[in-house]
C-alpha cells in the first residue's frame, strides 16, 4: 500500500478537501489527509499525506506558511475577498510608500479576527454556515504570528502583490481587510497562492494532472522524514 507525502500545487476552484478525495480515488487509499486547508480560490503548496504518513499531518499543519497575496485597494466584501459581495467602494488616495508604511503594524505577534466565511466553529456551528443564513456572530480574536510582510510589487488600479510568511491560523484575506481599513479606503485580496508549507516549497510541488498522468503515482510520494 503507498504511504508518504505528497506535495501538490493545488488548483484554483478545488477545496482542499477534493484534492485528498481526487488522491483517494487514484492511489486507491482511503487514509489521505493535508496539512493545512486552502481556500477553494487559493492556488498552490498543499502538502498530502498517505496511507501510514497520515500521523504526521497534525505536526505538519503547525508549522509557518508563506504565500503570496494580491491586494486590492477600494473595495470591501462579505468574504474579505473578490469572491463575496462587494458591500464598499471608495476612492483611493494612498501611495505605496503609505501601503509600505502601513505593514509593521500588521506584523510580529497579533490578535486577528477570524473572518465570518471561514470554518472556524462558534457553539458549534461552523461561521460559514452562519454566514450563509445572513448572520453575524461575536467572534473572538487569536494569536497569530505575521513574520514577514512586505509589498512586492505594485500592479495597476491601486492593486499590490504582498509576500505573507505567517503562523498557522493566519488568514490572509482577513490582513488585506485590515490593511484596507487602516488606509480608510478598505481592501480586498484577489489572489492567493501559497508558496511554503510545512518546509515544502512550490519547487517540490506537482499538479494533479502530473499524477494522473505519472504510470507509477506511488514513485512521486516522499517518506515521512523528508
């Protein structure tokens, strides 16, 4: 039976969850699992573990994540991102040297709010679902640790490519909401892809197609110790 890890970069429009279910079905193993959940917009290093190696996903998922985001100035959504309903529009006033000068306060150890589309759990119930039925919930801050943040590039339309190299629980678009609403102008991301996670690289990755493809999936795996 086929045991190690697998490091797919993972599609937009795909959950992390029908990735682990698209493994399942080619390695013909029901024990797969990822460390560290990707939004179904978000593209990217998405580490899957098989067969016995599945032990190691909870070492896996608390290790430091790096991506890249693409923000944008002058909009604010439900979702925190180009994917919600826009419920703001605003003039943009703000230079990247202000972008730039913005960024240490979103970094080193912070308290973050988790968004209300995410799957984090309130009594219960996952926010999202929450969410869906037009809901809003108190939801309490958590620790996260932002190592990293800084402006890449800048793109046309107030937009800005940002590096993130953060703790395990960070999202990403919830810190280009708060960057927004630091400028007074808000932002949203709209574009998320995850660069390193737990000590993979993008370099190490695979697509699905290349596993589909491969006559001998299981020669693509990587032990445990790796």
């Amino acid at each position: 039976m086929p045991d190690g890890i697998l490091i797919i970069d993972k599609p937009a429009g795909w959950t992390s969850m029908d990735v682990c279910a698209k493994l399942r079905g080619i390695f013909h193993e029901k024990r797969v699992g990822h460390g560290g959940t990707l939004d179904p917009m978000a593209t990217g290093v998405l580490p899957v573990f098989i067969g016995r190696a599945t032990r190691a996903v909870q070492f896996a998922e608390k290790g430091d994540k790096e991506y890249i985001a693409d923000l944008q100035l002058g909009l604010t959504s439900d979702t925190q991102d180009s994917t919600g309903t826009i419920l703001s529009r605003a003039p943009v006033r703000v230079s990247r040297a202000e972008v730039e000068a913005a960024l240490p306060a979103f970094t080193g150890d912070l308290l973050q709010t988790p968004p209300m589309y995410s799957a984090v759990k309130i009594q219960g119930k996952k926010l999202y679902q929450l969410a869906r039925k037009g809901k809003e919930v108190e939801r309490p801050a958590r620790p996260v640790t932002i190592r990293t943040l800084e402006v890449l590039e800048e793109g046309p339309e107030h937009t800005y490519k940002l590096r993130v190299l953060c703790s395990k629980g960070t999202y990403v678009r919830t810190l280009c909401h708060d960057i927004g609403a630091r400028l007074g102008c808000g932002a949203v991301m709209t574009g998320l892809r995850r660069t390193m996670a737990a000590g993979f690289t993008l370099a190490e990755a695979v697509t699905l197609e290349q596993v589909q493809q491969s006559e001998d999936p299981a020669a693509l795996l990587r032990g445990t110790d790796t």
